[in-house]
C-alpha cells in the first residue's frame, strides 16, 4: 500500500510504501499506534492508526468488575501488549479495552492475537467461543470486526 504525501526532507510530494511496521506509544492513559511508511529516500512518516485505552481489575466476581481497582500494566517499551502471564500471576482476571480513536477495523481474533503476549490465535478463537471474550458487553463470533469507541472485556 502506498500514500502519497508532502516529505518534509525530501522537499516534494513523493510516495510513501507501507512498511509493514508498526509503532506504539504510550502515555500511562493510551497507547497510540502508528504504520511507518517510507519515501524512496528511506525518510519516515507515522501513519496514525489507533488510539487505545486499556485497564485491568483484580476481580473474583464478575459482578464486582465495577468496583475493583485500575491496574496499569504496561510500559511505553511495550505498550499495546498485554502479557496474559503476567496478569494471572498479578490476580488480574479481566481485562477491559476500550478503542478511543483510529479508524478501519480488525477481525477480534487479530485484533487480541496482536495485543496478547504468549497466546496464540487459536487460544483466543477458543475463549472467544467460551463466551470468555465480549463486545460492548455482548457474545461476539472471532470474525467480528472491532472498531473506535468499542470496549472489549476479556476475562483470563
């Protein structure tokens, strides 16, 4: 896929190839996610792609996710990622993502496949068909496409 754009070092529009690379921010409130396409002269330009929220609670309940504490678990090296280990071993057993911006969409396999460190697509097809995965508080299918303003609810 290619855009085609003013570069700023360059001094000229030019084309910009996706690069098939993507960069994640995060600011201890959202992680943002860019596409980094690049010139011919190899200059760079950051695609924005998302802007997400994401929070965990320690729950036991599913009743009592409203009152259990945030937990912010994720650092600007690795932002985006959830490390499923980790929140287990944490006490965390829900985990909320709220899309706050972006546009297009994502299959809800792919979407949490890229976002969840040591669990594979076919796991998270599998919690999906548990009904351990929901979409604005509904039962969604693995192909459903998630979009800005959605909020996921993922319970380990």
């Amino acid at each position: 896929m290619t855009e085609e754009r003013y570069c700023k070092r360059c001094g000229k529009m030019t084309s910009f190839r996706n690069s098939n690379r993507k960069r994640r921010n995060g600011n201890g409130h959202h992680i943002y996610e860019f596409a980094i396409f690049k010139c011919p002269m190899d200059h760079t330009w950051n695609k924005p792609m998302g802007i997400y929220a994401v929070s965990g609670t320690r729950s036991t309940d599913r009743q009592t996710e409203a009152k259990a504490p945030a937990l912010s678990f994720w650092e600007p090296s690795d932002a985006g990622v959830i490390d499923v280990a980790d929140c287990r071993s944490e006490g965390i057993e829900t985990v909320t993502i709220t899309l706050v911006g972006g546009s297009g969409s994502m299959r809800m396999d792919q979407f949490l496949t890229g976002r969840l460190q040591g669990v594979s697509r076919s796991q998270v097809a599998q919690w999906i068909g548990s009904e351990r995965v929901l979409l604005d508080g509904s039962i969604c299918e693995k192909s459903t496409r998630v979009r800005c303003g959605q909020t996921i609810v993922l319970y380990l």
